[in-house]
C-alpha cells in the first residue's frame, strides 16, 4: 500500500480548486435565514426594532448579502437577478406566516398565544425558513434555498423541501422526525404531527422530473409517525390519517383512514413481499 501524500498546501489546493465554493455559504444561508426572519417578526431580531429606518438599514443589509452570494454561485448567463422579486415578497410571507401561527395557536391547547408560538415552537420557525426557502426556489435562486432549509433541519429536526407546496394556516405540532418531499402538494388548514412523512415510494434518479410525493387536501389531519408515500396517493380534503398509518393509495375526502396490523409468520430467509421500494 503506497504511504501517503503529505497534506502541503499545494497539494490540498489543487483538490479545493476543483470544487472551489465561496467560503462560509453555509454561514450566510443561516445569517439569511434568520435576518430574513427578524425583518418579518421583531421576536427573531436581536438588534432590529420596529422603526422604519432601522428596517431599512437592514433591509439593506439582507439584500448585499443576497446578491453577494448570488453573484458567488449563479450561473452568469442564468436565470434574471431574483433578488429584488424575492425581497419584494416578504409582506405577502409575513401574511401568510401570521396565519400559521395563529392555526397553531388556535388549534394546540398548550399554546398560550401567536407571540409563544412565534418565539418558541419549532414548527412555526421550521414553517417560516421553509416559506423563505420556497420564494428564492421558486425564482430560481441556486443553492440558497436548499441550505436554508438543511440548516432549519439542523435546527428543528423538521425536514421541509424548499421545492414542496404548502397552503395556508399550516400546523406543525412537536415536528421532531417530520419529513416533506420536494414535490409534495399540501393544501390549506392541515395539520401534520411529529414524525410525518411524505415520501416517495421509489427513490430513483430517473424519477427527478415526476411528482413523486402525496398530495393533501385541505384540512387533512395527520398523527404522529404516520407515512404517506407515492406521487399518485391523494389524502381527500378534511381526512384524518391515524398515527403509525402507513398509506400507499388515495383515499377520498371526509375519510378516516386507520392503522391495521396485519401479521402473517415469516420464514427464515423469505424476502418482504412489499408493494413498494425505498
């Protein structure tokens, strides 16, 4: 076996150089993140107060540190600067914020009230990343949006793809283990607990282009644990999925769909018989 090659300097640079990123993305996905969210909600600013100078100069701010990573990892004949339509959508997401955390307020007797829910409930700030996230995918901002949402990831345990669609007055319960694939549809007024996943039943590179996770309607109800898999599976509106439920098929609106145990001996050495691969 040869010995190995010194760590020198030159040696380590020509390996970087070929996948040479601006330093510290990671660091500014998280610093756009959470300013993102202290110019929309006073309980996530450490320095930013309500007077409207004071918002601009940060709002200022937010926007070098867009374009300044923008300008480090977009393609230059890509898609047009998005960060002015971004920073121009931040009203509507505050709107549509507000209405989540007044669903969770309203739909979890633990809660106090919005401002508890806004200062200390995982969900809401996992929801609040993820609508940040969702605006910059969706203008066709490289990169940013993916780590945004793997550093609230980090932060919560709450997995959300920035490319998944969520409606209005969304809950998110406890959260811990909560997994939303990228082409999940997910209507308004629904409630998902810990541990949820939304997934797809196969995990091929083939399939990228597909839709490839559930769609809920609105108002649907899902328990902790339970698991949704398959591009083609549409939990109806105002259903209610129980916990530990494992669902493959489309289910119709006003349903209520329960969790079965159906155990059968098992051979040493059979293989699963399953419906599905992940």
């Amino acid at each position: 076996m040869p010995s190995p090659e010194p760590a020198t300097a030159r040696a380590l640079a020509d390996r970087r150089t070929r996948r040479c990123f601006p330093v510290g993305i990671r660091r500014d996905a998280a610093r756009i993140a959470n300013e993102s969210l202290g110019l929309l909600f006073p309980h996530f600013s450490h320095e930013t107060d309500c007077d409207e100078s004071n918002l601009q100069n940060h709002l200022d701010n937010l926007e070098h540190t867009l374009r300044r990573v923008h300008a480090a990892v977009a393609d230059p004949q890509g898609e047009p600067d998005p960060v002015a339509p971004f920073l121009g959508s931040l009203p509507a997401i505050h709107d549509a914020l507000d209405l989540d955390a007044r669903a969770i307020a309203e739909g979890d007797p633990a809660a106090s009230g919005v401002d508890e829910v806004i200062l200390t409930y995982p969900g809401f700030y996992a929801i609040g990343v993820y609508r940040l996230a969702h605006a910059l995918h969706r203008l066709g901002y490289p990169l940013l949006p993916r780590l945004m949402s793997e550093y609230a990831h980090r932060e919560t345990g709450i997995d959300i793809h920035p490319g998944a669609t969520i409606g209005r007055s969304f809950f998110i319960d406890h959260g811990t283990g909560l997994v939303i694939g990228e082409t999940a549809s997910i209507g308004n007024g629904v409630k998902l607990y810990q541990g949820v996943t939304l997934g797809a039943l196969q995990v091929r590179k083939g399939l990228a282009a597909r839709k490839r996770h559930p769609t809920l309607g609105d108002n649907v109800v899902v328990y902790a644990n339970a698991t949704i898999l398959g591009g083609e599976t549409t939990i109806g509106h105002d259903s209610i999925v129980a916990g530990n439920a494992w669902v493959t098929e489309s289910v119709p609106p006003f349903s209520i769909v329960g969790r079965h145990s159906d155990v059968r001996p098992r051979r040493p050495g059979e293989d699963a018989d399953l419906e599905f691969h992940i």
